[in-house]
C-alpha cells in the first residue's frame, strides 16, 4: 500500500475513538485555538486524558499544535505557553476501493480552458498525456540512471499504487485492477477511458522503462488499461 494511502487510512482510523472523535469535533467546530483544559472540559474528560488524545489527532495529521502565552505577558512570571489546537488543512478522503474523481475534475476543467476553439476530447488527451508525463519524469529523477529494470519496474508499479490503480505485476506485464474514475467511466466511457489511456501512455513513456506501453485492455472489474508487452526487452 502506497504511504499516502496508508496516511490517509491512519488518519481516519484515528477517529474511531468515541472520545477522540468528540475532542477533534469540538476543535474544528471552536473559532479560535483550542487548550488542553478548554477541550477537556468541553468533552468531559481529564486534561491528562484530553492531552493524550489531542497528541494523537496532531500525530494524524488531523489537527496542528502551537505555543501561546495565553496571559498575554512575557518575560519572567509570565508562565508557560499553553499548548493550543485547530484544525489542520490538510484534507483527509478516503474511497474503498480507491477513486480520484479530483484527478479527473481537474484534468477535465484544465482541458475546458486549453480547448478554445479545438474539440475537447483531443485538448483532454493532451492535458492527460502532459500529467502522466509529469508523474513518469518526477519518478525517473528520483530513481537516477543507476537503478536496474526491475527497481524501476517495482517503483512504477509503487507509483500506480499511489494513484489508486491496485497493480498487479502478471509475469513482466502490469494488470491494473482498479480504475480511479470508475464512476465518471460508467457513465462517460469513451471519454474517460481515453483521458485515462492517455495519461498511462505519458506515464510510460516518460518513466522510462523499456518494452512496455499501456494499451487498452478492458476487463470486467478492473481498469480499461494494462501495461503490456511490447516485444522489446522488458
């Protein structure tokens, strides 16, 4: 499982407590920074206690902590800073099996305003193709010219997966099992599907891993894409 996957599925697994849940609600739900004391009281529980859980819900990447002197002095006898919480921005969703109908939207919208007068469905293959380009050159950078086939083959496999895509590897193929806009293909196959293809031929091409190249290859269940043999070495 990909790491910001598993983030995402720690952070939400982090509510799961009765009491953490109702100490993250009240803070989201404050004005201003949150106490120890202040969110203890509020849920009805010790400030030990509520500090604990607090920590935890930082730790997730579900809120933020700072330090503020809340007598508003400073120097000697001002006290110590009180340890305050809010709401941390980032934002945590989580779709089983996993979707990115945000990755969608956005190459969607990004092609509406680059079509002008060209039909759209070009302009999106485009943008999908420049995106997954984008994705395949970052992870040939992070790799270097050292690395052998099969770690560059195991890193695009670990990317996909970061994608939501569920790779499986099927000899020196790559199955996809999962399409991550599997709602918007159902309703817009053609569209989707070529917006997806597209950005998996940019993907490949630019990672640079030798005798594959995604094709479409539709199976019931899983994505309309595999990454397959091309009759190079692979």
């Amino acid at each position: 499982m990909g790491t910001d996957r598993q983030a995402q599925l720690a952070a939400i697994g982090a509510l799961q407590d009765p009491v953490r849940r109702g100490l993250y609600d009240y803070v989201v739900s404050a004005r201003a920074e949150v106490s120890r004391d202040q969110a203890a009281e509020a849920v009805g529980v010790s400030r030990s206690l509520a500090a604990f859980h607090l920590d935890r819900l930082v730790d997730a990447g579900l809120l933020e902590a700072s330090f503020r002197r809340l007598t508003g002095r400073s120097g000697p006898g001002a006290g110590r800073p009180a340890k305050l919480y809010r709401r941390s921005p980032s934002e945590h969703a989580v779709a089983l099996p996993p979707r990115h109908y945000d990755l969608a939207a956005d190459l969607l919208a990004q092609a509406v305003e680059e079509a002008g007068d060209r039909p759209a469905r070009p302009a999106l293959a485009d943008v999908a193709r420049r995106f997954g380009r984008s994705l395949g050159a970052d992870l040939r950078g992070r790799l270097g010219r050292r690395a052998g086939q099969e770690r560059r083959l195991s890193a695009l496999v670990e990317q996909l997966e970061d994608h939501g895509y569920e790779p499986r590897r099927e000899g020196p193929e790559v199955r996809l099992g999962n399409c991550p806009f599997h709602a918007l293909a159902g309703r817009h196959r053609e569209l989707v599907c070529g917006m997806n293809l597209a950005l998996l031929e940019g993907f490949v091409e630019a990672a640079g891993q030798p005798g594959l190249e995604a094709r479409p290859d539709p199976r019931p269940g899983e994505c309309c894409v595999a990454l397959a043999v091309t009759g190079r070495e692979a």
